[in-house]
C-alpha cells in the first residue's frame, strides 16, 4: 500500500488556496477577540472569551464543511476522486488538508490566548484552563471531521458537528465542578493538578485515537463507492 | 489484439439496483457508445472502470491494470468526465488547468490553449459564472489537454444546447483521429451514438441487451412492412424482436434480418410489402421493449 504523495501534496495545497482567505478572516477575529481579553477588565473578558469561543467554533465547522460536505454537496469531489488518487491517497489529503486549515487558526488563537494570559494583568491560573478549553475544540473538530469523513448523509455530519461543538458549554460547567481546577482559575499562578493534566491527556489521547482510527477504516476501503 | 477495458462477469449490488453479468471488451483505439435509459446502469460501469467502485464479483482490467487496486496507475491515463461532475464554484478555469497540468505530466499546454480557443471560454473567469455548457466544455478541456489512452465520458451532451452540443462532438470526433486513443461515452442520444462510435453497447436494468460493431448491428436490423394476419407466436422467433398488427397490415421489427426471413414469413401467410433499415434510436427502444439480447 504506497501512497501517492505528489497528488496529495498537490490537494492538500488546494484545500489550503481554497479556504485560505476565509481563514485569515479567522484569524484576524480571533485576533481581535485577544485584544478584548488582553483588557483584563471583566466586561471585556466576557466579550473577548465569548467573541474567541465562536471564532473557534465557525473555523471548526467551516473546515469540516467546506472541505468535505461542500465538495460533496457541489460534487466537486467527483473531479478529486476522478483524479490519480486512491481511497487511502483521499483520506489521506483530506486529514492533512483539514488538520492544515484547522491548524492555523487553532495555533495561532491557543498560542495567542496563553500569550495574552501570560502577559497581560489576567491571572496566570487561566492558562490551563485555556489549554482545556482549546483541548474539548481539539476533540470536538476530530470527532466532527471523523463522523464527516465517514457518512454520506449531509445530516449526520451536521448533527455531529453542533452537537459536540455545543457540549462545550456543559464541558465548561462540568469543569467549575472540580475544585482542582475551578479553584486555580483566578489565582495568578501557573498551577498543573492532576485532574487538569489526565483532562488534558484524555482529550489529545482521543482526538488522536478518533482521527487514526478514521484513516485505518479508509485504508481499508478498495473503492470509493 | 490489445484491449484498453476489458470486463468478465461483473456483478456489483446497490439496494435498489444491481448490475448483473456484464462482460464488456473494448479494443485499443476504438470509439463505444454506452446507450441506456436512465438507471440503466451507465454510470455504474463507468465507476468500475475507474476504480471508483469496485465489483462484487467478476474482473476489471483496465490499460493492463487490475481494477479497483491499481486504480492509481489507471487513472494517469485515463480522462473521465460525468455529467454529475462539477468543477469549484470560486476559482478560475486557469487554476483548474494549473492544478491539473501538474498532476498529469502528458498535459499539453498547446493543445489547451487551442481548446479554450474552440470553446470560446474565458481561462481568466470564475466557474461560478460559466453556463452549463461552458462548464461541460471547461470539464472536457480538463480531460483531453491531459492526452488520456482512455477517455470515459458519462453524458457529456446532456443539456447542452445544440451549438454547444455540436462543438463537443466536433472536439471529440478530433481527438477519435488519433488511432491509439479509446473512448467510452455513454449518452441517451443516440444521434451522438451513431455519429461518433464505432460499436455499440445497450445497458436495460442492469443488463447488457447488445454489444456490437454499430455497422453490422444497424444493418441487423429491419422494420418489415407486411400483409396479411398476424399469426401467432411469431414474437417468440429469436429473430422477431416485435411484431404487432393494424388491420391487414402487420409490423415487423426484425434483430437478426437475413435472406430467408421473408420466405419464411411468407409460409406464415405474410406477404413481406417493404424491408427498411430502422435508426439506431428506433432499435434501442425495440431492444429494450423487447427485453432480449439482441
């Protein structure tokens, strides 16, 4: 099983050309949504978190769709898929295509926040909880991109990606449960406690686990239909 | 004789519609219509033979490759464009072709450029703003401007209007000049059939209904005008694909003509009036009313 990595470095550069200025538009909000947090003043926090979350959200969802439902939709995938590439050489691009554009933005906005955490009059205790927050976006777009990657119905792929995307918001509540983590939120000290690392180490584990497992599954299909 | 496809025993199920025992060759350098109602199966066997789908049963060889696993190594030559086929929306047709020319090293930038001039497209604007049928001719120029030994083309005059529709025949009866090149095209028209190939294949429910050079298998076919009573059971001859009657006047659509047909019909009490040659589109709709493989 070889992989035809030319073409795939040639469709991965696509997917990038295609949404490149829709992510830079991403970017710059998410960027301005930092600025709102770099205040340090609680309104602005409240605007700036929020602003951030949704930037975060839509970059997620719309790497997933344009990249996949969109080309199934506008059945451009039928021109990728009538071109020197393989079921596997597919998966393949797709997964870097969007680990690419989702990337950028996920980076630039994490490194970003911890940044603004770290240098800004925000307590330093937000840094880990930051680190969790952009971990669950990390698990929810895998499991998105996965589900997306792996059935046809355009609704499945929808319901998949509101819903894990909107679990953030239980996620977030489930996190001021625990005193180990709630209770260092505030306080201007970079403290690592041990449910916040096995949180954190869970969410990367399983966000690596669903996107490998999805590549197996279609480095097993000889066809694509 | 060196075969650009050839299919053995091919079966492949969906849940509502199966392709049944198909076994297919086409020669190197020869032109196939692929004819067929809608959910024949056309663009089903036109998946097999790009490896985009792959057989329940049965064998796939194309250019020498085993189907679905060489896919890859088909594909380079191989140009396949699908009526269902779209190209992306936002960007030019010049960055179609720059993405293309680097994925197939035969692209001929020469030849391009001679395309989009025939075609009168504009490589500079947007696919979103291009007509159906300057989008047929953009997915067209994408496949030829690569120099494919194969070129599959899944309806690739549907909807076009008759300008259009006579610019691609006229595209594609220059590139069937070139004796090495094969080419698979499907169409529910049969005009575009009868113009450009040189055999002939019918697809009904799954099933192949004929397979023949177009010449020898037009010419097999006769509408008979004759006089008299229809008698029975000359529907089940293997040579009588239809017969009705209209009065004394009995109608005759014979698969399989030959010299002894009306001495035949004669001794049926039917005087044979006139024997005339049937259109290709005529045969089709006999072949698959008639359901038999012709």
């Amino acid at each position: 099983m070889t992989l035809n990595t030319p073409v795939i470095r040639l469709l991965v550069a696509k997917d990038w050309q295609l949404f490149q200025k829709q992510l830079a538009f991403y970017v710059l909000a998410g960027i301005v949504a930092l600025c709102f947090l770099g205040l340090a003043k609680p309104w602005a926090f409240y605007v700036g978190s929020l602003m951030l979350l949704i930037v975060m959200v839509s970059a997620a969802c719309f790497s997933i769709s344009t990249s996949l439902m969109v080309e199934r939709k506008e059945q451009t995938l039928a021109f990728v898929m009538s071109l020197p590439v393989s079921p596997l050489d597919f998966t393949v691009s797709k997964l870097a295509g969007n680990a690419l554009t989702f990337a950028v933005p996920f980076v630039v906005l994490l490194g970003g926040t911890l940044a603004v955490v770290l240098f800004t009059p925000l307590p330093d205790g937000l840094f880990v909880y930051a680190l969790l927050i952009f971990a669950y976006l990390l698990f929810a777009y895998a499991v998105s991109l996965a589900v997306a990657m792996s059935v046809e119905s355009e609704g499945w792929a929808t319901f998949a990606m509101i819903g894990s995307m909107v679990l953030i918001n239980p996620y977030i509540m489930a996190l001021t449960q625990v005193p180990d983590i709630s209770e260092r939120v505030s306080v201007d000290a970079l403290v690592w406690t041990t449910p916040a690392v096995a949180i954190l180490a869970t969410l990367v584990v399983l966000s690596l686990a669903v996107l490998g497992l999805t590549g197996w599954f279609h480095a097993r299909k000889p066809a694509f239909y | 004789m060196t075969l650009a496809f050839s299919l053995s025993g091919i079966a492949k199920r969906y849940p509502h519609f199966a392709l049944q025992d198909v076994s297919l060759d086409l020669p190197e350098g020869q032109v196939m219509g692929l004819v067929g109602v809608n959910g024949a199966g056309k663009t089903t066997l036109l998946r097999l033979l790009t490896g985009l789908a792959a057989p329940d049963s049965g064998e796939v060889q194309v250019l020498g490759h085993r189907l679905p696993e060489g896919q890859v190594d088909a594909k380079r030559d191989i140009g396949f464009a699908s009526e269902d086929m779209r190209l992306y929306r936002g960007q030019t047709l010049r960055w179609h072709m720059d993405l293309v020319s680097r994925i197939y090293p035969g692209w001929d930038e020469p030849y391009a450029d001679d395309l989009v001039k025939r075609f009168e497209l504009r490589p500079e604007q947007v696919l979103g703003g291009f007509s159906h049928g300057q989008r047929v001719k953009a997915l067209l120029l994408l496949c030829l401007a690569r120099r494919p030994r194969l070129l599959l083309l899944d309806e690739p005059t549907t909807g076009l209007d008759p300008v259009a529709r006579l610019e691609v025949l006229e595209a594609l009866a220059d590139v069937l000049r070139d004796e090495s090149r094969s080419v698979l095209f499907s169409s529910h028209n049969t005009h575009d059939v009868e113009q450009l190939a040189d055999s002939i294949t019918f697809l009904h429910k799954g099933r192949l209904v004929a397979s023949a050079d177009k010449h020898a298998f037009v010419d097999s076919w006769r509408r008979v005008v004759c006089q008299g009573a229809l008698p029975a059971g000359l529907d089940a001859w293997p040579e009588i694909a239809s017969a009705r009657a209209n009065g004394s006047v009995v109608e005759i659509k014979a698969r399989a003509w030959n010299d002894q047909l009306p001495a035949r019909l004669a001794a049926q009490g039917l005087q044979v009036q006139r024997a005339d040659p049937m259109a290709l589109e005529d045969i089709f709709v006999t072949a698959v009313r008639s359901g038999g493989v012709a």
